[in-house]
C-alpha cells in the first residue's frame, strides 16, 4: 500500500513538473518579415508584452529573416502566435487557425492591388495584358500579385500562361514601381496602399492605374491549431480590448483587430489554387 502510495506520488511530481516546464516553455508569437529585423522588432515587442501582461501567459518574440522561413516555422509549430499577409496564413492554415484580423486605413479589413503602368503606355485594360511583361512584388505577394491574378482568372486570363511575370528585387513594392517607371517591364502589381510609395523618386504623373483589382481579407492573427481553447481565447480577447490610438496598435501601424474565420480567408485560397484546411483529413 505504501509502495502504490509512493508511485502515484511520484506520478503527480512528475504531471505537475511536465505542465511546469509546459508553461515556462511559453508561447513564441512573430511577424511575417515585411520589414527589416529592426522594424518587425518595434511592431512585435510591444504586442508580445501586452498579451503576456493580458492574459497572464508567457509570450516572448521571435524572428525570422523570410518569408520561406517565417511559413515554415509557422506550419511546424515553431510560432505559436503570428501576423501574416492572408497568403502567408492560408500556406500554414493546416497548422495554424486565425482569430483576428487586422483594421487598417480606410477600408479597414480588406485591402486590393492595382496594375499600374507608364503614363504614355498604350495598355489601357486588362485584356490588353496579354503577352506583356509584367513586374509583381512576388508569388506570395497578396497585394502585389493574388489580388490581380484573381481578378484576372475571372476574366478569362491566366496570369502565369498568358504573360512573363517578374518578381521585382528583394520583394520591395517600390522596385515594381521603378521597374515600370523605366519601362523595364510593361505594367506592374501592386497594393494599392503603395502608389505613392516611391513618390520621392518617380513623379506621379509618371504612372496611370489600369484597373483597381479583386479585395482581399487583411493580415492574420492566427493561433496553433493545438493551443488549449482557453489560452486561444485569452489572446483573442486581448486584441479585442485593444483602444483605437494605444501604443500597442500605433507601434503595428494598425487601426484595431476584430474577430476573425478562417473562411473569410477562402477567396485568397481561390487565387492560389489551395484547398480549405478543413477539406482535408490531416492537419500536420
């Protein structure tokens, strides 16, 4: 009797030991890679301090330095907690579960691109598209590259087939900017939010906007798909008690967040050609 009373004594220290070093584990939360390490660091710590003094968990920062790492970790649970563009979500939303998502300008929870090109070109339609060359952000680009493909598959083109797609250096919105401003390619992708991104170098009167193009779901507060629902819930909470105007927001470059479904995030996954997470059997 003593030697049972021993054991489940022992069973209990360890549970208790395991769900310790559990919770001094914590959770990692990060930033899709936008920015430089210096600019993500700014957006990310204030927010990672604030839902660790919220919600009483332990939530620490971490960084990666692109997206192909930032989508990997994502999907193999090395994040726990991250902020993404919707592509870079639907990629790991197998892993990964969205609970918020971001307010931003104007429109607040949806953003578009548009296809911009030089003032003096003679494209003036989408359908005039066909055969160009053509500078996108890149492949993973919701703004920069989904947005148009989407809107152009609607009207009967295939992006990929129908034109040399150029991914622009570095991934930088302004460089599809200069690329088409030089008249290196025909016409160029990008967000909306970035026509003037580069007004410093090229004179806006040196561009014209084809078309505005299909509206996309904002970034992405997701969640690890195995995260206890209550801790889940704490986080969601706390972004939701965020005021318009804190330091917390200001240092994201944010309006607010509101709650977030992951099938709000379908018609990017129709841009890509990706299946619904739920769709399928596995989620590893």
């Amino acid at each position: 009797m003593i030697r049972l009373t021993t054991c489940f004594l022992t069973i209990s220290i360890c549970i208790s030991a395991a769900a310790s070093l559990s919770f001094a584990a914590g959770y990692k939360i990060s930033m899709l890679p936008r920015y430089s390490i210096e600019e993500i660091n700014a957006r990310i710590v204030p927010l990672a301090e604030y839902l660790s003094k919220q919600t009483g968990l332990e939530i620490t920062p971490t960084f990666t330095s692109t997206f192909d790492q930032y989508t990997k970790q994502l999907s193999n649970g090395a994040i726990d907690i991250g902020f993404q563009n919707p592509y870079i979500y639907v990629l790991a939303s197998k892993k990964h579960d969205v609970i918020a998502m971001a307010l931003k300008g104007v429109n607040e929870d949806k953003f578009r691109g548009i296809v911009i090109t030089g003032a003096n070109s003679p494209l003036r339609s989408l359908t005039d598209l066909e055969g160009k060359s053509i500078s996108i952000v890149s492949y993973t680009s919701a703004g920069g590259y989904l947005s148009q493909k989407l809107t152009l598959q609607e009207n009967g083109i295939d992006i990929e087939k129908a034109c040399t797609l150029i991914e622009a250096p570095e991934n930088k919105q302004e460089n599809v900017i200069f690329s088409v401003f030089a008249g290196d390619v025909d016409a160029g992708f990008i967000r909306e939010s970035a026509l003037h991104k580069a007004d410093a170098f090229v004179p806006r009167n040196a561009l014209r906007v084809i078309e505005g193009t299909a509206w996309l779901p904002n970034w992405a507060v997701s969640v690890n798909r195995s995260m206890p629902e209550g801790d889940r819930g704490k986080i969601a909470k706390a972004l939701l008690e965020l005021k318009p105007g804190s330091s917390v927001l200001g240092a994201l470059k944010i309006n607010n967040f509101r709650l977030a479904k992951d099938g709000e995030y379908d018609v990017v996954r129709k841009a890509a050609g990706l299946d619904s997470p739920l769709n399928k059997g596995s989620m590893e």
